[in-house]
C-alpha cells in the first residue's frame, strides 16, 4: 500500500535514474542525489516519501467522490497508465491529448453524446437507412471518438486532480489545469520543472518499471479511497433506515404515553 514503500522495491525498478546532466532543470536539485557517470541520481528517500504524501492525497480525492485524470501519452506509459487506471476506475487520455480538454470541456462532452447518438442510431436500426457511404463516415468518426474520448465516456464533470507521467510532453494538459485551478500529481524526472505541480513524485519517467512502479502505489491508494466511500455509504444508508424503522414505531410510544398519564390524576382525583 501507499504507506509501506521500500526504497530498495524502487532501486529495482529503476525509479532512481535520471536524465543526463547536460540536461536537467536545476529546479530539481533538492531532489538529485548524486552524478554518475554523466546522468543524474534521484534520492530514493525523497521520492518515497512524495508518493507517500501524493497517495494520501489522491486518496482523499477519491473518497470525496471527485474523479483523477490520468495522462500518459508516451509509448512505454500508454498501457501501464491505461490499465491502472481502468483497474481505479478512473478515467485517462493515453492517445493525442484533445486541446480545450478542460477549458472548453462543454465541446469535449458533445462530442462524446455524439457517440452515444451514433449508438442509438445503430439500436434503433436508423443507422441502416443511411447509404452505404455515409454509414462508412459514420463508423470512422465512431471508431475516431472511441480512440480518442472512449476512456473518459464516464467523465460527466470536471475531474477534482490530474495524474501526469512526463509533464515536459504534456504540457497542454499542464497549462489547462493550472488555469481552472485543479491540483496537479506528476511524475517528475530531472529534466523537468517541478514548480508547475502541486504534488511531485521525483522519478524516472521513461522506463516502464519505474512507471508501472509509481502507478500500482497511486492506483492502490485511490482504490482504497473508493473503498472507504463505500464503507461510509453503505454506514450512512444503514442508519438512514434505521431511523426510519424507529421513526414509523414512534406513534405507538405516543398514544400509550398519554394512557399512563391518565391513571395518576385519576387515582388522585378518587382520594380527594
């Protein structure tokens, strides 16, 4: 889980390697370890105890309801990001990053009720009325939105936190969060600017193992989120029906309370 990190698990993955040194963000100093043989080392410690700190946060996200964003548009992160986060829940862009994702987010979600009407049409057997070239069009911008939106279909609303693998190459998705406002989790190697995210995780984001590392901590933490939502839920439901199994018994309370008043005032009525 994300409270039980092993700096040696993360030596193994080779979350430790970074970028060579002619090209690193000196922004990323606090978070280098050492130089070797021209590449830069990132220190373990501190990247364990990011996780640690970006997992409690992502977890609470979860619990409050709100979705995560996962973007990972790089060759070696696409199926790594996309299956932990389908095994979330959680939606992700691992294709071309759509522009105006979030700030024209209104468009986005047109496009993808465009999907669901290309569904009914095929339901209700209007897609069959179409000629044969145009049903063609059809299934090519089906397959086309599939590509591109078919991971987010669930997304209804804004997601309450991005997850990022490589701020440098999704910069688009940077730039868009920043201006509405929603938190920031990256994995950040020594290459890239750790001042545009709001949770950093210092780490080797090329290699797939050091991806697939960081990912099964973050999903496992926002799984556990969800869990205690539906702990919390499913207490609250409890206690609802409770107090409308005792609310429906509180009338016979009632009128036998009055009958036990009587008898007093009766009996002291017969004295005097």
């Amino acid at each position: 889980m994300a409270n039980n990190i092993e700096v040696k698990e993360l030596l193994d993955a080779g979350v430790h390697f970074g970028h060579l040194t002619r090209r690193w963000d000196p922004n990323m100093a606090p978070y280098i370890y050492m130089e070797r043989n021209g590449i830069h080392i990132i220190n373990l410690y501190k990247t364990a105890a990011k996780i640690e700190e970006s997992c409690e946060a992502l977890k609470k996200i979860a619990a409050s309801g709100r979705k995560i964003l996962f973007v990972a548009t790089k060759k070696q992160a696409k199926e790594i990001v996309a299956e932990k986060a389908a095994k979330a829940n959680q939606p992700f862009i691992t294709e071309r990053w759509p522009g105006g994702m979030l700030t024209n987010f209104v468009t986005i979600r047109k496009a993808i009720k465009k999907m669901a009407t290309i569904d009914r049409m095929k339901k209700d057997g209007t897609f069959m009325t179409l000629s044969k070239k145009e049903r063609l069009q059809v299934d090519r911008l089906r397959a086309k939105l599939e590509k591109n939106l078919g991971s987010i279909v669930d997304m209804t609303r804004l997601p309450g936190a991005l997850f990022i693998v490589d701020i440098t190459r999704e910069h688009i998705a940077v730039k868009e969060a920043q201006k509405l406002n929603i938190p920031i989790f990256a994995m950040v190697d020594t290459n890239s600017d750790p001042r545009q995210v709001d949770y950093i995780i210092p780490a080797n984001d090329d290699a797939s193992k050091s991806i697939d590392k960081v990912m099964t901590h973050v999903s496992d933490a926002i799984i556990e989120g969800l869990s205690e939502r539906k702990t919390a839920k499913d207490t609250k439901d409890a206690e609802v029906k409770a107090a409308k199994e005792a609310k429906a018994e509180a009338p016979k309370v009632e009128e036998a309370a009055p009958a036990a008043e009587v008898t007093p005032a009766t009996e002291e009525t017969k004295a005097e």
